[in-house]
C-alpha cells in the first residue's frame, strides 16, 4: 500500500470525493440563489424602492454577517488569531453562520487548504487556475468567484484540516444545527421587519432586502477575496503567493481585502498593518480584547513587518 492510499485508509487524506447531488446542492444555494436574489431586487428597487426600515435591517444584518465571516469563522476559528470565552465564540459562530457560506468546520477546511496551497496546485479557488493572460485569467477568476464550488469533484477533509474544531462540542453542536442556523438568517430579518410594520408587507419586505439580497451581496463580497484580492492590487509583503491588498473589497470586507499582509502572517489579529489601511474587524477584536471577552490576541510584530516589507514600513 502506498503512502498516500495509507493516508486515504485511514481517513486523514486532504480531500474527500462528493457526489453530484451534493454539487448540484452548492450550485443553487450559492451560485444560482444568490444571482436570482440580486436579479429579484432590480425590478423591486425600480419599482418601489428600499424604505428606511428595509434599509437598516438590511445594513445591520450585512454587518453582523461578515463580522461573523471575518472576526469568527476566519480569525478565530480558522488561525486563531485570538481565544475567546465561550459565549463570545458561540455569538460568532452564528453570526458567522448567518452569511450562509457553510458550517463553520468545512468553511474553515477549505481556507486552511487554501493557504497551504495558496495560487498553487492544491489551491481550492486559485484565479491562476487557467493561465495568466487573456480569457485564461477571466476564466480563472470565474473559477476563484463561484465556479469552484461546482466545479470541484472534491472538497477538504474535515478530519485531515480542522480535527480541532471537530473535537470542540459547541462546534460540533453548531454544525448539527447549522439549517436552522440558516433559516434563522432569512427568518429574523422577516420577524423584525414584520413586528417594526406590524405589517405581512412589511415582514415580506425586509425578507427579500434584509434576507435574500443581504446573503447575495455577502457572498459576492466575501468570495471577491478570492477572484479580485488574488489578482489585482497592491503587493507591499513578499508572499510566495498572489494575494494583494484592494481598498474597496477591504471597505467592504471589513478588512478582509487587506490581503498580503494575512498571506505573510495568517494568524494575525489585523490584516491592514499599514498606515491608512481601515481593519474595522481588527478594531472590534481589540474592544473584545479590553471587554474580557478575547484574550492571547496575536497582534503584528513591528519585527516582522520589517522583514517582509519590500521598502521602509510606513
């Protein structure tokens, strides 16, 4: 038996086969949804508008999505760049589970493998798939966007990246309960905007603004990262990777699109080291960190930044 049908036996293999009716799961739910979400809120914004409830439910649950995606499922739960107490990393795992890109385990299992392999064989969602030029990038890019979560004839392992989330109970019991997870994130919005109206219309309203088209853009946003923070940009870290800083995607990441410095540094608490680079999630993390709530927090060594700058650390 060779080494790697070993590994495969035992169940410690990178990656695990998935059937079609799983790939097909992934197609509608985050290719297919989301584009008829965004399509949906052309004519509604066309036609009537967003009112100001909409537009706050909307905003606040925006918000706690990507918080949840960038504080809780990839800080703290993927690198570590911080522990919390327990009620702390339940809130972010459901926070994290409100922008529906997956329980907490295979998220993190994906990212892990990502940045092992990061714009190399291996990579899940590399954009340098296909080539460097031409249709090949645009290609890629697509791929890097959505295209891998269909594409893919194999996912990662969670026994092989993340055996110790798997042997965290509250992890375990948050990915058993993850569809309720996911319905509580189009269901809520709905409730408050009902109860705000004391309307059907407006429980209806604030289901498609606060609900379908906040998971839409979410998802466009987070996976951006992938595609644009992997392409374009800025480069100031050396990395053996792509991975570039992009202004807008970090603005709307909050801090996510920060990306080379997380490259050169994964477990760090900041990604945008520089001077004038916003990281409100790294700005949350520190009143977490004053609160009690987070400690062992891994903050930039000046050090560090020196030796990876390709000039004079701003």
């Amino acid at each position: 038996m060779t080494s790697r049908s070993r590994r495969q036996s035992e169940g410690t293999a990178e990656t695990v086969a998935i059937g079609t009716g799983r790939r097909s799961a992934y197609l509608v739910v985050l290719v297919i949804l989301p584009v008829l979400a965004l399509a949906l809120a052309v004519p509604a914004a066309w036609g009537w508008g967003i009112g100001l409830r909409d537009l706050v439910i909307a905003v606040v649950m925006y918000l706690v999505s990507i918080f949840g995606i960038a504080i809780g499922y990839h800080r703290l739960f993927t690198h570590r760049a911080f522990k919390g107490n327990r009620a702390l990393r339940i809130c972010l795992m459901l926070a994290g589970g409100m922008a529906v890109e997956g329980p907490v385990t295979l998220w993190a299992a994906e990212h892990r493998r990502h940045h092992k392999y990061a714009d190399r064989e291996g990579d899940p969602h590399s954009p340098w798939r296909y080539g460097d030029s031409g249709l090949a990038l645009l290609r890629g890019m697509l791929h890097a966007h959505i295209g891998w979560f269909y594409t893919a004839r194999r996912r990662s392992s969670r026994k092989h990246w993340v055996p110790d989330l798997l042997a965290d109970p509250d992890v375990r019991r948050f990915d058993a309960a993850y569809p309720a997870v996911v319905a509580l994130s189009f269901g809520l919005p709905a409730v408050v905007g009902g109860l705000w109206s004391m309307s059907w219309t407006g429980a209806w309203s604030a289901l498609l603004w606060g609900g379908l088209v906040r998971y839409a853009v979410v998802h466009h946003v987070t996976w951006s990262v992938n595609s644009i923070a992997h392409t374009f940009g800025d480069r100031p870290f050396r990395t053996r990777d792509r991975s570039s800083n992009v202004w807008w995607v970090a603005m709307l990441t909050l801090g996510e699109g920060w990306h080379n410095w997380h490259h050169v540094e994964p477990t760090c608490a900041r990604h945008g080291v520089l001077r004038g680079q916003l990281d409100p999630s790294a700005r949350l993390i520190r009143w977490f960190e004053r609160a009690g709530w987070a400690h062992d927090v891994r903050w930039p060594s000046p050090g560090r930044l020196s030796a990876h700058h390709t000039g004079p650390v701003p």
